[in-house]
C-alpha cells in the first residue's frame, strides 16, 4: 500500500502454517513467511468462481485425449468404446447442450458394441435422470504449467507405451485405447522399475492447450516417496510439441489426495449406467465418426 508507513503490502494464497510466523503458499507453489507481528489484517477470499464454459472446455480436451477405438457424435453426446477397458474410454460424455432425449439412442449404440452403456457427466453439464445408478466419481484437478514442481524423478519417455512400461501398468488395456488421441500427442513416461504414466497433450474449443496426466501406476515398494502424476509424468515432456502454454489436469478419485490444496478441483465427474425403459429403436448399424 503506497500511502501507508511503513509501506504495507498484500499475501495472497493458502495459509499453510500459523503462530509466530505464517506461511503461505502463493497460487505460483511459493511460499512466503510472514511474522504474525507484522500482520496488520486478515481476510477469507471466496473460491474463484468455475463457469460451465470453463468445464465444458475441459471435458471437450479430456475427451479428445481418451477417445477410445470408435467414436461418434450424437446430439451433442461424444460417444467412446475402447473394448470395455477402463471407464473413459467407453462412455459417452455430454459436450454440447445435452437432454434426456439422447439416452435411448445411447443405450442402443452400446448395445450394438455388446457392452453396457455408461455415462461420464461432469457437473452442470448435465444432471443424472433418477433412478439411473451411479458408480462412482472422480474429480479433475488442475494447474497452471508455471506452478508445477518440475518432476526430480529419472523419466523414461516415448510415444508409445513399450513392454516395460505394459508390464509396470498391470492392466489388461489394449495398446490401441492407450495410444488413442484425437487431434492431440501423447508421451509415455516409465520409471525403470517403479512407475509409469500417460501424458495426452490435447486443445480445448477455446483454444486452450491442456497435458492430461493419467493412467499412472506405481509399484507397491516404489510407494511412500512423493511420487504422483506430476512426479512420474513430467509437466513438459520433450516428446510432446507444445504450440502454447498449456495447462495440466487429472482426474483422481476423491479419497485419494494428490496435492490437492496446490492445485484447483475444476470437475466432478460421476459415472452413470441408464437403463432402457421400452423396446429398443431400429437404427442403423453406426459409422465412426471424426471430431470436428
């Protein structure tokens, strides 16, 4: 504050410690010390407002970077099957305004796949009709690239997973849905030995560049040392071409804690499964179908 005297001055961010000194941690990952004598006033700041527009943005990038083997666009709806393997790769995601209208024709188009339908909604893009059982939710956490801790882990990188980084994953996931982008690169990263992790660097309607970390595993005696998604997968691998700067998300499940109070929850995702109420609709058989 220029007027004042002595000259006073303002700390924005999370207040991590208290007593004769507070400490801070800054929306860069700094921290700053400051002595409670020197503290003249104290006040709570409200959570920075997350609008749809912002979600949907997300979502649409997250979707690209887990397309599965096919896809398709219905009615707003992006339509994923990667073979039944992990959960983003084989449910449909609302990207545009979307209704309960399109659910038959959902159901329908995984039934031709041979698998249940699931729908991954994030939040106020579109609500749950009742009766529709949920299993499970995660939430997507975010970051700018400026405030990621550069990973001090010896990384492994490649644009393709190769079979040390298969066997260290221990999930029976296809190659192709690992290796599935849409208008997007990807990087592999391995840990000889401990961990491994899936950078997908995709854009945003908006034009946003997004790096999303996932598809991290690590091994049981490799547990207990910091590692996270940031720690195995680099925020900036070499192996992906950035236009811009991008932001980082990844999606965790809630009782899991990955740095969260460094980084901003944007999304909550839920997983629904809707059950056909009525005979089946005669359509024809479905072509894949490219973003556009």
């Amino acid at each position: 504050m220029p007027c004042s005297m002595p000259p006073m001055t303002d700390v924005v961010g999370h207040l991590e410690a208290v007593g004769p000194t507070l400490r801070v941690r800054t929306k860069r990952d700094e921290l700053v010390n400051v002595a409670a004598e020197d503290v003249v006033a104290i006040k709570a700041l409200a959570a920075v407002p997350v609008r749809t527009g912002d979600i949907r943005n997300l979502e649409h990038a997250a979707a690209l970077a887990w397309p599965g083997i096919e896809h398709e666009w219905i009615d707003g709806w992006l339509l994923r099957y990667g073979n039944g393997s992990t959960r983003r790769a084989n449910s449909a995601v609302p990207l545009a305004v979307s209704t309960v209208d399109q659910l038959a024709a959902i159901i329908d188009w995984y039934a031709g796949r041979g698998t249940p339908p699931l729908l991954a909604v994030p939040d106020r893009l579109f609500r749950i009709p009742p009766g529709v059982p949920v299993g499970g939710e995660n939430l997507v956490m975010t970051t700018e690239l400026a405030t990621a801790t550069p990973s001090t882990f010896d990384v492994t990188l490649a644009a393709r997973p190769d079979d040390e980084w298969l066997r260290l994953y221990r999930r029976d996931v296809p190659p192709g849905v690992l290796t599935a982008v849409i208008d997007g690169e990807l990087a592999f990263a391995t840990m000889a030995g401990a961990a491994v992790g899936r950078a997908a660097l995709t854009t945003a309607p908006d034009g946003t560049s997004w790096v999303g970390l996932s598809a991290v595993h690590v091994m049981e005696q490799a547990r207990g040392r910091g590692l996270s998604p940031a720690g195995v997968v680099p925020a900036r691998p070499s192996v992906l071409k950035f236009g811009s700067e991008p932001l980082i998300y990844s999606p965790i499940w809630p009782r899991r804690v990955w740095r969260r109070d460094r980084r901003r929850s944007l999304v909550r995702r839920r997983y629904g499964s809707p059950v056909r109420r009525g005979p089946p609709r005669r359509t024809r058989p479905a072509r894949p179908q490219q973003l556009p």
